[in-house]
C-alpha cells in the first residue's frame, strides 16, 4: 500500500474522531486505518481508513482483522478512486454487516456516503459544502462537513 | 480525462475549435482534454447497447444518441461526450448548430481503466448537475456487469447492480429492461488490468 498525503492521515483521523465522539455510550467501536476487514473466508483483505462496528465486534487473526464491521470510511486518493468507488466497493458491498460505505474527498470538502437499504439496494448521497451535514443513516449519526474538516489544508489530489 | 491540459479557452472558444476539430475533446473548467479511442470490447458493447436500447425503445417517446452527440452540463460548461445518451421527448439543444444536448434523461459510460475514477467520480458529480438527468448507467468492459444510479426525488441516487449473463438491467426512468446476454454475448472481454 502506498502512504498517504498528510492531508489523507489527517482526514482519516478526523472523521474517526468525529464518530467516535458522536457514538460514545451507543455500543459502537470506532477503528482507525491499522485495521484490516476480512471480506470472506477466502479473502480479500483490505486496510480501511476507518470503520464503525457496532455490536459486538468479530475479529479474527492476531485480533487485526474485523470480520463486521457497520460502516467503512475511506478517504479518497486520486491513485485508488477507481478501486475505491468500484472494485474495493463491490467487494464490500458482499460483507453482510455492512450497512454504509463513506467517501472523504480530499481536494474539497465533500463526503458521499452509500447507504444499504432493506431490499439490498445502496441510496447514494452527496454532502458538499462546509456549510453541509453529513447524515450517516446507519449509525443515526450526523456530523457537519466544516468540523471533518476543520483545520485542515486540502490537497490537490 | 487525460493529462495533455491545453490553455485556457471560454465555453465559445471550446466551441469554435471543437466544430472544427477532427479528434473530440471534452471540456472541463477552461481546459479542453482530447478523448482517446476505445479498445475493441468498449466499441462492441457500445454497439450492442445502442442497439439494445434503441430496440427496447422503439415507437416511444425516447431516442437514443450515439458518442458523437455533445452534452453541457451548464453554460460554462463542462461539455462531455458520453458512450451512449438517452433524451426524452423533444431535444433541448444548445443553439442551432444542433450538436450539443441540455436535457438527456440516461447517460452511459462504458468503465475503462483509465478513466474508472473520473467516470465514478468527478464525471458523476458533474451529470448530477443536469436536472433533466434520471439514470447514470456503468458498463463493466472486463466482466458482464452494469450499474444503474437511479435519481429520487430528494436528491439520493439508489444504486442497482445487475451481474451476470442472464441478468436484465432495469432502466426505470425508461421503463425498459436491458438483457446483458444481448450486450456481452460474444463480447471478448478484457482482462481486469486492461
């Protein structure tokens, strides 16, 4: 995996923090990008830039890898866009714990979450704007864009 | 979207030299960006989808334009040119040259590993400025596979995926249905890394 741009550890970090604040008491775990979700028996593995797990979370491994997580962050590169909106999403979207798949942009302030309904479909919504708030539906939780942001120089990729 | 970013040009001087261009370039922010050619899975299904829709289309009130048909998104742009449009009812035309769109209700973009992201992306975030715009439909060139964001009324996009062979993709705002069979049979498909 190639490294980040500062801008992408501190979006990463941002966000986490953001929901972690935002579920205390709500039996939700909030992990940061050291750890790994399992998508099936056989694989793939991949390192996320931050999920919500709520419930009692399932791991396996050395304890490093979430096997339900609720919701999975990834803040966007322009390097891994395609794989993150396409492949890696498709792939998500096979894990049965998860309910929302968030998108940080990080030439703008925008984030776009994807939302699993009950007939299986995914509701895709887009808040731009620091003047927006994010409304992650799956974990009844709402977060303005200005404070994921707040402080932070954006890049221009 | 490649890299080879020309100078600044207005929407009218984009006009001006694309009408007379021999090679397409769409526009985005002043800056013109040549479109490159397709490989020949992308042209095959480009073709069997014209046909499919045009057949699931016929005597009604939709027609279906080919890549050559120009769109703007607004006045200053961008202009785009899509694998494959659909407008309902009568054209909105930009002037009278009669060459770019303002009111497609479906576009279609065949994925291509170069321009994945900016399909998914920017190119999307950009079409749903268009009101007229219902469906944004992703053709997969490496397996039979085909995404459909259906606009509601709220401003959310529901994703659909219909995957395989025997699936039938369901275009609701034209209340039609696409068999892949129809659009991948015989199809050569490229490999992932292509």
């Amino acid at each position: 995996m190639a490294s980040g741009s500062s801008a992408h550890a501190f979006l990463s970090l941002a966000i986490g923090s953001e929901l972690r604040q935002a579920l205390r008491n709500r039996g939700c775990h909030v992990g940061g990008s050291n750890l790994r979700v399992r998508v099936s028996e056989r694989g793939p593995y991949f390192y996320v830039d931050g999920t919500v797990t709520c419930g009692k979370a399932q791991t396996a491994g050395d304890n490093d890898i979430a096997l339900n997580p609720t919701l999975i962050v990834e803040v966007l590169s322009k390097s891994t866009e395609a794989f993150d909106r396409g492949d890696k999403f498709g792939h998500y979207r096979k894990l049965e714990s998860l309910k929302e798949y968030v998108l940080v942009s990080q030439t703008e302030p925008r984030v776009e979450t994807f939302v699993r309904s009950e007939d299986g479909r995914w509701t895709f919504t887009e808040f731009a704007g620091t003047e927006a708030i994010c409304r992650f539906a799956s974990i009844d939780c709402d977060i303005p864009v200005a404070a994921i942001y707040e402080g932070i120089e954006l890049g221009s990729a | 979207m490649s890299a080879n970013a020309t100078p600044f040009f207005t929407p009218e001087e984009y006009l001006d030299i694309e009408r007379a261009a021999e090679v397409k370039s769409e526009y985005y922010d002043g800056q013109m960006f040549a479109m490159s050619g397709g490989t020949l899975p992308h042209s095959l299904i480009g073709a069997r989808l014209i046909a499919a829709v045009s057949s699931a289309l016929r005597g009604g009130r939709c027609n279906v334009a080919t890549s050559d048909l120009r769109i703007r998104i607004s006045s200053r742009g961008p202009f785009v040119y899509p694998d494959l449009s659909v407008y309902c009812g009568e054209p909105e035309l930009a002037d009278n040259y009669r060459d770019t769109l303002l009111n497609p209700t479906v576009v279609f973009e065949v994925l291509s590993k170069s321009s994945e992201g900016h399909d998914r992306g920017h190119k999307f975030s950009q079409y749903r400025k268009i009101p007229s715009l219902r469906e944004y439909v992703l053709v997969s060139q490496t397996e039979p596979r085909i995404e459909v964001f259906l606009r509601q009324p709220e401003g959310t996009w529901i994703l659909t995926e219909f995957v395989g062979m025997d699936a039938v993709c369901r275009l609701a705002s034209l209340d039609c249905g696409i068999s892949l069979g129809a659009v991948y049979d015989g199809v050569g498909l490229e490999s992932p890394s292509a």
